[in-house]
C-alpha cells in the first residue's frame, strides 16, 4: 500500500544526539587545572588576610593611640619647632619566648612565641639584610651621633622573664643578633618567673643585649601622683645601674600606660628613649619618648617582612590630627 507524504515524513527515524564523553587523561587535566586555580585562590587569600589583619592580636589593655594630653603638646610644639625626618625603623616586641606548658595560661600563651619560630623570624629578617640595633643606637641616630643603617630594626623584650636567658639568648649568640631587653627591678630573683640575679648577668656578659628600665613593681604610669611615678622610673633606674655597673638610658612604660607627666620623668631622669604599645613602624624625633612597637606573633618569611612595611593610621598624629 502507497503511504502519503505525510506518513513518510513522520515514518523516517530521527537522527539521535549523543553527548561524545571526554577520555579520562581529558578529565583528569581539567580537575588539575581546577585544582591549581583553587589553591592560588587560597594563597592569594592568605597574602590579602595578611595585608589586611596583619597584627597579631594585641593585648586589650595595651595603649594604642597617643594619650590625648600628649598630642597637645606635640601639636604646640610642631608651631614652634623644625620637625625631624621620619625613620621607617620597626621595633618588635617580644614577652616570652618558650613552649608554654600550662594551656590553661591564656595571657602567656597569648604573648608568648615558641623558640622555632622565633629563630625562623631571626632568619627571616638576616636573609632580608636588616640591620639590628638597640634602643640607645636609635637614640644616638635621633641625636645624630650615628648613622643610619641599611633596613634598621630592633627586638625588644618586656619584663625580663627566665627565657631571656635559656631561650632568647642562645639563639641570638648562634646569630649574632642584637637586642634591647626591659627589665623590671624589683621582680629580679623574687618569683619563679623573672630572671635570677645570675641569669641576667649572663645576659648582661653576652654584651648582645642592652639592658632598659621596665620600673620597679611594673605600675601603670599614666594619673599616678608625680612622687610614685618618680619613684618607680628614677629608682628603678639607679638600681640597675648600681647593682649590675650598667648605664641605662632605655624605658619602657609598663602595659604601654603613660601620659604627659611621665615623659617628662623619663626625660628628666636621663633616658634617650623610651618605647610604647602603639602599633607602628615609623619612629621620629617627636616620639623618642613613647616608641611605637608590634608585635610579630607568629609570621615569618614572606607575611613577616609585608608587616614590617605595613602602614599605620597612628601617623596621623604627626600631623595634629
């Protein structure tokens, strides 16, 4: 039987449309591919985290912008006075420096750096050609008593407790490597946690380590009655002096706590520097007195040597503001 045209058409089988899979070596390049892009996803991360947070947490109670009663002053003398150049010297501050044993120590374990990394810092910043000085070097560079040196930065260590002595210092004699150390007269030999009267003359003996005041009973400063600020900045200095036949001529405020009237004791009791808590990398004439400081953490290589030319908003002082 003849089948219309139309039966015809709708009796021709339709082509079909397979989807022709790709071969395995196909597949395998392509979640490579994937792979690569998602992993420099996360580095690129990782680089923008560290440019973005690069502080490790700061302590809450810390001081972290210039008491106001300060940028008066600073503001009235910028009237009057030639404004020095600004340096880009880093300062890092260090508390402890060991693996701490008691997890429940959270303060500790919050200031604390282990002895690995702190050496790979060490590292970090000799392979990035820094030059380390001391907190009297930087007063002398203020002073224009000595030059500049290439990348300057200092290590600073607050408190002067046992692992300044059995941590830090081993690895600064294996490098070779310079320090400022802040310590707190009073607390020498008296507690388990401070360093022995001969713990720190073997500091003292490495001739690596410039020794700073850090007070007698480590006070917060700022308010205080003039003769207990006096006290604390004036005598801890004479006995450090008297005990260990040093010169002290470095300070640091204890929790970074000052004002007005400290500065001026500090001044008058013959220190060239004195270093704070405010987070900075610019040091200038104007701030000899209160020094800004960060803290590394835990960053080395690469993240470490982006936070030390990290810019601070603490700038903004020198300007009045």
């Amino acid at each position: 039987m003849k089948t219309t045209n139309s039966e015809h058409m709708y009796s021709k089988k339709r082509p079909r449309f397979t989807l022709k899979m790709p071969n395995k070596s196909l597949l395998f390049n392509l979640a490579a591919v994937f792979g690569l892009i998602f992993l420099f996803g996360l580095v690129l991360f990782g680089e923008y985290e560290v440019l973005q947070r690069p502080v490790p947490a700061m302590v809450r109670k810390t001081l972290k912008t210039v008491p106001p009663d300060v940028k008066k002053t600073i503001v009235k003398e910028q009237k009057t006075a030639t404004i020095s150049a600004t340096l880009h010297i880093p300062i890092l501050m260090y508390h402890y420096v060991e693996y701490v044993q008691d997890k429940k120590d959270t303060e500790r374990q919050e200031l604390n750096v282990n002895p690995n990394v702190f050496e790979e810092q060490l590292q970090t910043l000799i392979a990035g050609h820094y030059t380390f000085i001391t907190a009297k070097e930087l007063g002398d560079i203020f002073d224009g008593n000595m030059p500049i040196p290439q990348n300057p930065i200092m290590l600073t260590f607050d408190d002067g407790h046992w692992d300044l002595d059995t941590s830090v210092l081993p690895i600064l004699k294996k490098y070779n490597v310079r320090a400022t150390a802040y310590i707190i007269s009073g607390f020498i030999g008296t507690n388990t946690d401070s360093l022995t009267p001969e713990e720190l003359q073997d500091v003292i003996n490495s001739g690596l380590v410039e020794i700073g005041d850090h007070t007698i009973n480590h006070p917060s400063l700022k308010g205080k009655p003039l003769a207990f600020v006096e006290r604390e900045i004036v005598q801890s200095k004479m006995d450090l002096e008297q005990r260990y036949h040093l010169h002290i001529v470095s300070f640091a405020y204890p929790y970074g706590s000052f004002d007005r009237q400290a500065i001026h004791v500090v001044k008058a009791a013959g220190y060239t520097t004195a270093v704070s808590t405010i987070a900075g990398n610019e040091q200038n004439n104007q701030n000899r007195f209160f020094l800004f400081r960060v803290r590394p953490g835990y960053l080395t290589g690469k993240a470490l040597i982006n936070y030390l030319n990290y810019k601070w908003p603490q700038y903004k002082y020198y300007n009045g503001e």
